[in-house]
C-alpha cells in the first residue's frame, strides 16, 4: 500500500531552498525552525488558556498604549528565546518591545532581522476567541540599502512572512516570495503538516470585515463604499464577518476573498494596526496569493517606515474588491 509519508514545514521549506537557492547555506531554515518552536510552546499554552492563570490583563501598559495581556508577555518570550540563539539574527523587534533588541554585538553581523507580533488579538483569549502570531523577516543588510535605520525597511523588501493561527485547529501560513503555504499542526506528532498547498485568494468574494462600529469617523470613500457593497449593485450579495483579530479576520479572507479593512477612524487617525509587523507581512502573503493590500492611497509594500511602531490603514482583499474601493478613493463625493 502506498502511504506517503506527510510534508511538514520543515522539509517543505529544504525542499524550496534547494530548488530557488541551490547553495544556499540552510541558515534560513534554522531560522525559521525557531519560529516553528516558539509557536508550538505558545499553542500548547493557549490549548490551556483557562488553566494556566495566563488570562487576563496584568495592568500594565505597552508602547502602544494598550493594557499587557498576561499571554502577550509568554509569547513575547518564547519567540525571543527561540530567535535569540539562532546565530544569524542580527536584531528582533516586536510590538512588546519599545525598541529593538540587539541579538549580536554587531548586528550588521547577522544576516536576518525578525519583527513579529508575538499574540495578535490576545484580549481576545479571554472569550475563547482565535488569536494569531504574525512574522516578518528582513535581511540585515538588504541590497542596494542606504537607510540609517537597518529595520526601517519597505514591505517589498521581506523575504518571507507568515502567521501562525491559534483556532480550532494551530496553522502556519507562509510565503518567501513563491507563493502561499498553509501547515496545520498535527499535535500526534508535534510538527506542522501541509496542509494547504499553494493558497490563491479567490479574484471576488461576498464577505466584508470592518469593524462598522467605527463607520462614522471613517473617510468619506470608506462610508461610500461600505454603501456600495451592502446595495448589492454589481450582482452580490454581501455579508459581514469581524472577528476583531487579525490573524482570523485575513485567513477567512485569504482563503474565501472579499475585502478586511481598517480604515482610518476617529480615534485611530493613521488606522489602528501596525505596518512593520501587521500589515506589512499580511500585505505580502495576500499578493503571493493574488489579492491586493493598499492602504487606501497606494500599495502597502512600499510605504517607507519612519518608525517601528508606526501605525497605517489597512484595506486587504480580493482583486475585485480592491478594484472598486481604489475607485471610490479616487472619486471625489458628488455634491
Ligand atoms: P493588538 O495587536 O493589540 O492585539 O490589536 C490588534 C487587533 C487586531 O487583531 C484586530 O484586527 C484589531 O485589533 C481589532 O480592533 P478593534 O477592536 O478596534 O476592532
Ligand atoms: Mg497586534
């Protein structure tokens, strides 16, 4: 009987590299398995989340201005424990950490820079609600690289970027630039198994995700559009799905189309979420899928960072969707 063995990420990603980088030095495979670990720690501990007196807030408040989850710091440390050791990386930053934390002496020693969210949406755990880890990787020193900053790099300039969704089942979703991937990890064996080869996001969808509470501090465009979708004017039927964490709100949208956005809003002038290590990765997983991440003006990749924590609007989606948004961006409000 033929009982093929199942691939898991690890030789998923030996296999890429000997393809695309024939002498390659396996440096970024290690790398990742870091990533793999620190994610496997942190869902084995959210599986438990109601036993292990994680949950809840711990008073504090981040460089964001937002209450510390006690489930933000764990993870937070599981991936720089795992990151740190790694030998290759010359700097991790993440949106617990106010400023970078230099992992070499000389970081320009380092080939790779790792900035993560360590638990997108962790206020959600209390209610028993998905919550995600989201990655991007840059190189240290990319070419043709003039910045005074080696982290304030454009979007374009990742070399690989994922998420790992903590639901109802724990998957690890990644590009390097060649498409999609999606592993769902197999707790038997403790390893991420593919699962999800070559991820497309459909052209169209019939799903929007926003949270409409903020509508009437949106731009203008936003509320138009929003109108848009629910008049059914191009043949859909639209229907509304939010559940208030990234990771589960892009991955329904990754893999069913339409449109998530976070428009700027009353509170949030510049948007909500952050760009280096929010939108930025989920931008690149969503064009490796074949759909679109604008920050309503233009492309989310090529936004120029002027600082770690710097916040953007965000409109992810389906080609179509994108589409018409951008057209209502463009059109100014019949008076
Ligand atoms: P966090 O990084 O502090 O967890 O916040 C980001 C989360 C995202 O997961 C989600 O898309 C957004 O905040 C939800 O915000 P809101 O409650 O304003 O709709
Ligand atoms: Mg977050």
């Amino acid at each position: 009987m033929d009982r093929r063995l199942p691939t898991t990420v690890a030789q998923h990603i030996l296999e890429q590299q000997r393809l695309r980088y024939p002498g390659a030095s396996g440096e970024f495979s290690w790398l990742l398995s870091g990533i793999t670990l620190a994610t496997k720690i942190i869902a084995a501990e959210v599986r438990r989340a109601g036993l292990n007196g994680r949950l809840g807030g711990t008073g504090e408040i981040n460089v964001q201005g937002e209450e510390v989850q006690g489930f933000d710091i764990f993870a937070n440390e599981a991936l720089l424990q795992c990151l740190q050791y790694r030998g290759n990386i010359g700097m991790l930053a993440s949106e617990e950490n106010e400023k970078p934390v230099v992992v070499l002496e000389k970081p320009g020693a380092g080939k790779y820079i790792v900035i993560f969210d360590p638990l997108d949406g962790s206020s959600n755990l209390d209610l028993n609600v998905s919550v995600g880890t989201i990655f991007s990787i840059l190189r240290c020193d990319p070419e043709g690289s003039e910045a005074s900053d080696p982290i304030l790099q454009p979007g374009r300039c990742q070399v690989a970027a994922g998420y790992v969704l903590y639901g109802s089942s724990t998957m690890l979703v990644y590009t390097t630039g060649d498409g999609v991937h999606g592993f769902t990890l197999d707790p038997s064996i403790g390893a991420y198994v593919m699962s999800h080869p070559n991820i497309r996001m459909p052209e169209r969808g019939s799903l929007y995700s926003v949270n409409e509470a903020n509508a009437d501090g949106f731009p203008e465009y936003c509320r138009r559009f929003l109108h848009w979708l629910k008049s059914g004017e191009d043949g859909t039927v639209y229907s509304s799905r939010y559940i208030g964490s990234l990771v589960a709100d892009f991955h329904r949208t990754l893999l069913r189309g339409g449109i998530f956005m976070y428009p700027p809003t009353g509170r949030y002038a510049q948007g909500k979420l952050r760009l280096m290590y929010e939108a930025n990765p989920i931008a690149f997983l969503a064009e490796q899928a074949g759909g679109e991440a604008s920050d309503g003006r233009g492309r989310i990749l090529d936004i120029q960072p002027e600082a770690l924590h710097q916040r953007t609007p965000l409109f992810v989606g389906s080609k179509h969707e994108m589409e018409r948004l951008h057209t209502f961006a463009r059109k100014p409000a019949a008076v």
